[in-house]
C-alpha cells in the first residue's frame, strides 16, 4: 500500500511540473500571438497606404 501511495505523490508531482511547464508555454505563445498580430496590423497598414500613389509620385518606365 506504501508503495502504492508512493507512485501516486510521483505521478502527482510530475503531472504538476508537467502543467506549470505547458502553463508557461501558453503564456509565451500568447504574448508571441500578440506581438505577430501587431507587425501584421502595421504590415497591412503599410502596404494598403503605399498601395496607390498619386499620379505624381509614380516613377515613369525606363522607356519613357
């Protein structure tokens, strides 16, 4: 029965390591998500401005 018991507090302790471990992994992931959502939010607001220029910022072809 010691030995039983015994396993148990390991399985316990381990299972508990284990959910700290994930739980800090979650945690990272989450402010690596937002961080990612921002540079595309920046990265789409770049491209949609410089999308289309007026006609006098555009640079004529070599040919012209």
């Amino acid at each position: 029965m010691d030995e039983n018991l015994i396993d148990l507090q390991i399985q316990l302790t381990e299972q508990s390591r284990q959910l700290e471990d994930l739980s800090q992994e979650v945690i990272r992931l989450s402010k690596l998500v937002t961080k990612l959502e921002k540079q595309y939010t920046a990265l789409q607001d770049s491209i949609s401005e410089n999308l289309v220029k007026p006609l006098s910022e555009e640079t004529r072809p070599p040919h012209y």
